[in-house]
C-alpha cells in the first residue's frame, strides 16, 4: 500500500520534471550508486543550515520520504563518479 503510493508519486514526478544526473564534479567523488540518502542530505538537506548545496523549495517533495533513495531519480554511473571526477581535475 505504502510502497504503492511512493511509486505513483515518483513516476508523477517522473514525467512532470527530469531529474538531472549526479554531476562528476569532486563533491561527489565518492557517491556510488549504493550511497544513501542520509549521505546525499549531509551536503544538500534545504533544512540545515549552511549546507553547500541545499535542495530548492521546488525540488519533488519525494525527498523527504526516508524510503526513496535519491539514487531513485538521479542516476548515478556504474562504477560510481570517483573516475569522472578525477578527469574534471587533473591532480
Ligand atoms: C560533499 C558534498 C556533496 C555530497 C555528499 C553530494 N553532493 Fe550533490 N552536489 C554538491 C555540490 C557542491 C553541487 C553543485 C551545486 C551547484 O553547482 O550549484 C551538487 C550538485 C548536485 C546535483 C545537481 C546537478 C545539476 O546539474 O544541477 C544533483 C542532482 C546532486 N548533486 C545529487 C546528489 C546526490 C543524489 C547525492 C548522493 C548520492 C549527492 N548529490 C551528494 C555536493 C554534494
Ligand atoms: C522523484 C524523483 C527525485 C528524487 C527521489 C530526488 N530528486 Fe532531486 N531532483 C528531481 C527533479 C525532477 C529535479 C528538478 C530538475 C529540474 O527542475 O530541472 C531535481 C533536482 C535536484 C537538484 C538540483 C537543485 C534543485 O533543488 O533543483 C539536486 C541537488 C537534487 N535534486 C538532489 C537530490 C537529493 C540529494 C535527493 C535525495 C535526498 C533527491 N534529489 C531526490 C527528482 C528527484
């Protein structure tokens, strides 16, 4: 019942906006596609303060729910950004 309610409202927000790839910029070096949402929110949580990149008050509100893994939406490439990432910055 629950999980049913959660996939309408993420298909509805499927088709109304598209979610945009997980950048490969060096804040998500370490993002892997099994990176869960409590480690998305340390930078990007609209309700504390001082977080880098705080989701905006327009953003799908399915990202509140403690089930959807924000990987849900923004696809994340096999293999994780660590490697996309390092060719944005030549170290
Ligand atoms: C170490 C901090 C940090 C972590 C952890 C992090 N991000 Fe980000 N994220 C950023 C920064 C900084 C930006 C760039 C904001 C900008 O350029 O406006 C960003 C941008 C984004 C964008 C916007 C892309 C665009 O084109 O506008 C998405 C989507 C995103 N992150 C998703 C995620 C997801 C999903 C996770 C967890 C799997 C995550 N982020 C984890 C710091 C982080
Ligand atoms: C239901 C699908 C869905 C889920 C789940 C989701 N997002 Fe998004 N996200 C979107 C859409 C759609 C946009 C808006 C893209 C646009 O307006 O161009 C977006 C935009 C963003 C952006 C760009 C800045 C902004 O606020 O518009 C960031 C950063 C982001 N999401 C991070 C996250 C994080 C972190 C999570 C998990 C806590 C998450 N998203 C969960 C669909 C989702």
């Amino acid at each position: 019942m629950a999980g049913g309610v959660i996939a309408t409202l993420i298909v509805l927000s499927l088709v109304s906006r598209k979610p945009k790839p997980v950048l490969a910029i060096p804040e998500h070096a370490t993002v892997t596609i099994e990176t869960t949402r409590v480690d998305c929110l340390v930078c990007h949580d609209p309700t504390v303060e001082g977080t880098v990149a705080p989701l905006k008050p327009v953003h799908p509100h399915v990202w509140k729910k403690e089930q959807v893994a924000c990987t849900t939406c923004h696809v994340v490439p096999e293999g994780g950004l660590a490697q996309a990432a390092g060719k944005n910055r030549e170290r």
